[in-house]
C-alpha cells in the first residue's frame, strides 16, 4: 500500500522503463499487404489509404526490397484483376497478378515471407467470396475453387497459403489439394475469426472487391460474438490450420486475448484498412500523433496476444524500430 508502495519508482528514466517493459515489437512480426494490378509501371495512389497503392508487378518488387531492407516479415498478396466472372477464375490463372507477383518479389526480396490471400471477392463479377446460389454464396461449390487458387499461388512460390473467405470445411480442403499435389510443408494460416465489418471500407476500393449486392453476413462473423470465434478457431485448428488469425484487431482486442489463451498455435491479427485510414486521417489533421498512435495501435494489438501482425504500417513501423 502507498506510501511504501510506488508504482512511479519503475517510471523514472528510460532505461528502466525499457527493462521492465512487457511487450516489444519487431519488425520480423509484421506483414505488409499490398494490392497488385496488371500492366507495367503503374502505381496508383488508393485516396482511402494514404502511402498505398495499387502495384504493377515491376513496381512492387521496389516496394519489397524496401520492406526487406527495413527488416519486414513477409508480404501478403492481393490481386486486382482487369477481368472478372461469376465464379472467380482469374484466382486460379497463373498468369494472374498474385502468381506473378509472388515469383518476381521471391527474386527481388528472397527474405520477405510470401502469403498468399485466397479469396474469390477480388475475382468475382459480383463481388461475393464465392459462385452464387440465388442471393448467396454455394459453400460446397466454393472449396475446390479456393483449393484452385491456393495450388496456383504454392505454385508461384507462395509460402503460407491464407484463406479469406469464410467458408465452412475450407483448411480441410486446401490442406488436402495441397498434399496431394506435393506441398504438404505449405502452412496454412487461415482468417478463422473474420468479422462482417465496416472497417474494411478502404480495401473494397483498393481491391475493387465491395459486393455488389447485399453483404458479407451471411459467411462472415457477427460483430457482437466472442464464443463463436472460439468454435471457429477449434475447428480450423482439427481441420490442420497452422496459424489463426483474428480481424480486424483493435477493435476485437478481447477476441485475439481469448484465441491467444485458447490455442498454442501461432496467433495472426490483421491491422485492416479502416483501422489505418482512421489514424491517418487524424493524423493528417493534426489531431493525433499518427507516429506515436501508430506504434501504440501496433503494441495493443501484440499485447493483447497476437505473435503476428498484418499492417499497412509494416513498413513504416519496423522503420522506427531499431
Ligand atoms: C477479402 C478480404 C477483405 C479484406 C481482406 N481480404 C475484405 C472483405 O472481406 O470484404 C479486408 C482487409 C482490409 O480491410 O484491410 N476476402
Ligand atoms: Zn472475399
């Protein structure tokens, strides 16, 4: 009890606050997404996300090597296509962005570790994670087209293969067209806690993946439920997912602390558009310190359990880490 108790003792100088602190990060833990457009030298500016933009596969192997210099985990691949269809078959096209774009940054970057995004919402005329049935997605038709997709980018040289999707049995699926097509040592990190959510606004733009009907709730998360991650996550986990990640994150800090003590496999939390434009912008009005909110959204999110973190401040954050 005070006075003998003084919690500002461990406060005084920097140096014993950086000895007692409880969670560090590093820039090994983080995963920048970045969205790939077809074409050659074109790097368009996303408004919503300030400092991204959509790549051609030349420009983007600039941008890796960078993330790679400033010591950044890996990189995460998603593709705008020109072309779309009902059922999403440019996922599965090798010459497609992603599978190029994987095999040009394994060259350009070798030390980035490439995940592979597997979703058909990018690829789909319609915008919806999967081939329709009426007004929503066909589960079973869905899987072996992300099986599709998730050989083709193994085949490019993706190294962790992440379903996106939400559909019911898809690590099952992957896993086993990944074994019986020779990469039973691809891990599979699946999105097992992926929320409906309005926080991924600024994505929809960059990817040009919003639905054109209707929305994403009946294949993704209700916001206001902890307990079915949980079920979510155990099955993932039986159907042989490596890591599982939870999104968005600072808003689901309690989802990624219950994932974290509920699993000994890896904990992935997704840092998502909504979440970044909302410090930039304040940021940009002079309302925050967006460095400082930066790192502290960062910290919050591993403090509340996540080993690893996928954020468009990858690499502007591993830049202020030495
Ligand atoms: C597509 C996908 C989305 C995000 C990642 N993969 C959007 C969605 O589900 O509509 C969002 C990422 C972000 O907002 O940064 N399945
Ligand atoms: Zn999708």
């Amino acid at each position: 009890m005070y006075p003998s108790v003084r919690p500002r003792r461990l406060r005084s100088r920097p140096a014993i606050r950086a000895m007692i602190r409880e969670t560090r990060l590093h820039p090994s833990r983080f995963v920048l997404p970045v969205f790939v457009v077809e074409g050659e030298d074109i790097a368009n500016p996303i408004a919503s996300m300030p400092g991204n933009f959509q790549w051609s596969v030349d420009r983007l192997t600039e941008l890796a090597k960078r993330a790679q210099d400033a010591g950044v985990g890996g990189m995460m691949f998603f593709g705008v296509p020109d072309d779309k269809d009902a059922i999403g078959s440019g996922a599965w096209d090798p010459a497609g962005p992603v599978p190029r774009a994987i095999t040009a940054v394994a060259q350009a970057a070798p030390e980035l570790v490439r995940w592979g995004d597997v979703c058909l919402c990018e690829y789909t005329d319609h915008g919806h994670c999967g081939p329709l049935a009426g007004e929503t997605v066909d589960n079973d038709a869905t899987l072996p087209l992300l099986a599709k997709a998730s050989l083709t980018y193994a085949e490019a040289g993706a190294e962790i293969i992440a379903p996106s999707d939400m559909m019911d049995g898809r690590v099952a699926a992957i896993r086993q067209a990944l074994d019986n097509a020779g990469h039973p040592g691809i891990p599979i990190c699946s999105y097992s806690a992926k929320y409906a959510s309005g926080y991924y606004g600024p994505f929809r733009d960059a990817a040009d993946s919003a639905p054109a009907f209707g929305d994403r709730s009946t294949y993704q998360m209700d916001p206001p439920n902890i307990r079915e991650a949980l079920r979510e996550i155990a099955q993932d986990e039986a159907e042989g997912a490596d890591m599982l990640m939870v999104k968005p994150a600072g808003p689901y800090l309690d989802v990624i602390a219950a994932v974290r003590a509920s699993t000994d496999l890896p904990v992935v939390a997704y840092q998502v558009s909504g979440e970044f434009a909302m410090i930039e912008a304040a940021g940009a009005n002079g309302w925050i310190d967006r460095d400082r909110v930066m790192m502290e959204s960062l910290t919050g999110i591993a403090r509340a359990g996540a080993d690893i973190i996928l954020t468009y401040f990858a690499i502007d954050a591993a830049e202020k880490i030495t």
